[in-house]
C-alpha cells in the first residue's frame, strides 16, 4: 500500500505513535510518506520506503498568522496525486482529519480514503470546546475510518459528539527489544544515582495535564524515606513550576532535569518506578514504554490509564491528585525488592502480550484493508489487560 501520514512532529505521544507506525509499515514493505511542517523527531534516519514531505509556509505581509492549515492541505492533495496514495492517515481530528477531507476535495485522485486516529486532546479538550465541536465532529464523520488509541477515547468521543461512525480501538504499541531492561540496554545507571539509591523517572510534554509539580511532589515525599534521585524529562509550561515545587520542599539537588530526548529508551531501562499522576491521559504511552522495560508504573487512575496499569501488579494507581497516596505506593514498591521484583516481571509481560509491535502493527494493515474494500483477515478485537484480569 502507498500510505501518507500527517501529523504534529514535536515530542508527544500522538507524534511518537503516527512516527514509529510509520517506520513499522515501512519494514513489512509499504511505501509511507509523511507530510509535516518538520520532520517528526524519531525520523532521524534514512528508512528504505519513508519519504518526508515538508509544508512550506507562505510568507504574505497579508497573514498575521500564516494558515498552516491550508498550506497542509495543498501539500497533502499534492503528494496524494504525485504518489497516488491509497490511505491518507491523520493523526488527530483537529486540524489533521479536517485538512485530509479538504485535500481529498481538491485532489485529482478519486481513490484516496481517510483514517483517522484520535489521540485524547483532540477529544478530550480541543473537540469539546464548543467552538471547535462542529468541526471535530465534520472531521470524523467525514473520515472512511476512526481509530481510537484506548476503550475510554472511543466511549467519551461517542459520548461527546453522538457519532453514527463505528470507531476501532487499536492501542498504542512498544518494541519491547528496544525498550528492554537495564541489563539488556545501554544504559547506565550509576550515572544518575549513587550506590544504594534509587532512581524515579517521569517523561511527558510538562502540559499542566500530566501533572510534573506533582511527581516532584511524590518524590520528596518518597525521598525522606528512601534514598532516591529523580529524572524529569521533557520540557513544556510545567517546567519552571516544576523547579519552583523543587525549591520549596528542599529536593532540587537530587533532581535533573533532562530536557527533551529523543531516544528516552536509553534513560527508561535505568528507573526503578515511573510515576505519571496526570490529570487527563487518554492512554499513557510513556508509561507502556516504561512497563516494557520492566519499570514499574505510579499513575493516577485518570482516563485511559486503568486498560493499561494493572493496579496491585504492574504497579499503582491512585486518585487525581493524591500525592500522599502516590508517595505511600512509592516506598511500598522500592523498599521491598520482592515486590519490586515481581511487579518489574508483571509490567514487561503485559507490555509484550498485549502491547507488542508485532502484534499491534498488522491490526492497522487489516484496518487499513478493511477501509479499501480489500479482503483482508478480520483481527480480534483488542481487549485491555484490566478487562483479562
């Protein structure tokens, strides 16, 4: 198949997934092309069958503020007549899905279907606000097929917009060769901690939705009873908050802060505990990556987080906001090795049972089969790990 895919190329999750699809799809032999105002950040290298497309701006004294979507759109019916693409694959209803219907419009080629995969804030925050509702519903509705990345996206996405569209769950996926455990990675982790601490990781976007004040919080809770160092990586609004909280409870010596990275699975396999208090998370990819590698996961049970977090095995989860709580499961976990121990092996199995590239990639190329009228093998519809348990 000829599939284009656009998405946001910056650090997140829904860049992350439509990126690593991508790459996947490129390997078992599909021409991909992505169509961008940048190149996504894990496309750092040539891949045999990827090619990037870049959105060139209009520069007119006329624009305050140049219309990328417009210029998105141009770009995407020129590549989906240049190419002669079968699948048009937009991440994100707002504004993804909308400009791939306008480009289906103005593009000579009458054979191009639209997917689209919804994330979490383009539901969650962007299509509920009112003034941008009617067009996230326009945009599904007017999509060949939907795919939602978790159980709770699909059910609140039908709640909010009263669709008549069938939406698929196909979850996030994880290589779990490359997110491994520490003694199968590279990293080091006697670069972050001294012997006998322990080391905390958080990794997001720093949006006030993941909550990074509060897994500073956590930490120095957990640091006056465990001997422990925590790693912030990203960047975004929650930064300087985050350093503020740090300042005030006396931890900062024992935090880095990170920054961006592009290839946070040489950091992953170093933690003993990820935490993720998030306030909204439709599904929590950073979190699935750290379940790989064998990292247990401290989490609120906002959302999407309860279909990927096995409470009690693969680690806790607790109510938005409950940072005594968090701390108190935190030290459970990391002043007990045998619990450690087991809840590392829980979190790596579910992640590779359930959330393995191998398994999750070939649900897309039947979906994408299904979207073109091709026979193709029906999968089995996934189901979370919580709904096994």
């Amino acid at each position: 198949m000829k599939i284009g895919i656009t998405c946001y190329p910056t650090h997140g999750g829904s860049g992350v997934v439509a990126t690593e699809l991508g790459m996947e799809l490129a390997k078992r032999g599909h021409e991909v092309h992505f169509i961008s105002y940048a190149l996504p950040f894990r496309l750092k290298q040539f891949q045999e069958n990827v090619v990037f497309h870049e959105v060139q701006m209009l520069a007119y004294p006329l624009f305050q503020y140049p219309p990328y979507t417009l210029a998105l759109a141009a770009k995407l019916a020129e590549v989906a007549d240049e190419i002669q693409l079968d699948v048009l694959h937009a991440h994100y209803a707002v504004p993804h899905a909308v400009c791939a219907y306008l480009a289906r419009q103005v593009a000579r080629s009458t054979k191009l279907k639209i997917v689209t995969t919804l994330h979490g804030t383009d539901i969650t925050l962007v299509g509920a606000d009112p003034s941008f509702r009617p067009l996230t519903r326009f945009g599904i509705e007017q999509s060949d097929g939907v795919t939602a990345v978790s159980r709770y996206l699909k059910e609140k996405t039908l709640e909010v917009f009263g669709l008549k569209n069938s939406i698929e769950v196909i979850p996030n996926f994880v290589d779990p060769t490359r997110f491994a455990p520490r003694l199968e990675s590279s990293c080091r982790k006697e670069q972050f901690v001294k012997k006998g601490e322990r080391l905390l990781l958080h990794i997001s976007n720093f949006r006030a939705s993941k909550g990074v004040p509060d897994v500073v919080r956590v930490f120095a809770a957990v640091r006056r009873e465990v001997p422990s160092r925590l790693l912030l990586v990203g960047d975004g609004p929650e930064r300087v908050p985050s350093r503020e909280v740090a300042d005030e409870l006396g931890v900062t010596k024992w935090i880095r802060w990170l920054g961006q990275l592009d290839a946070v699975e040489e950091v992953i396999g170093c933690a003993d505990l990820f935490v993720l208090p998030s306030r909204h998370e439709s599904f929590g990819l950073a979190a699935l990556e750290a379940m790989s590698a064998g990292v247990p996961v401290i989490a609120s049970n906002a959302e999407g987080l309860p279909e990927l977090v096995r409470n009690g095995e693969t680690g806790y989860l607790l109510p938005v906001g409950d940072v005594e709580g968090m701390a108190r499961r935190s030290i459970e976990i990391l002043s007990d090795d045998k619990r450690h121990a087991a809840m590392s092996e829980a979190a790596r199995r579910v992640a590779i049972e359930h959330y393995n590239v191998e398994k999750i990639i070939p649900m897309y190329e039947d979906f994408y089969g299904r979207v073109l009228g091709q026979p193709v093998r029906v999968p089995e519809p996934f189901t979370p790990p919580d709904a096994l348990a």
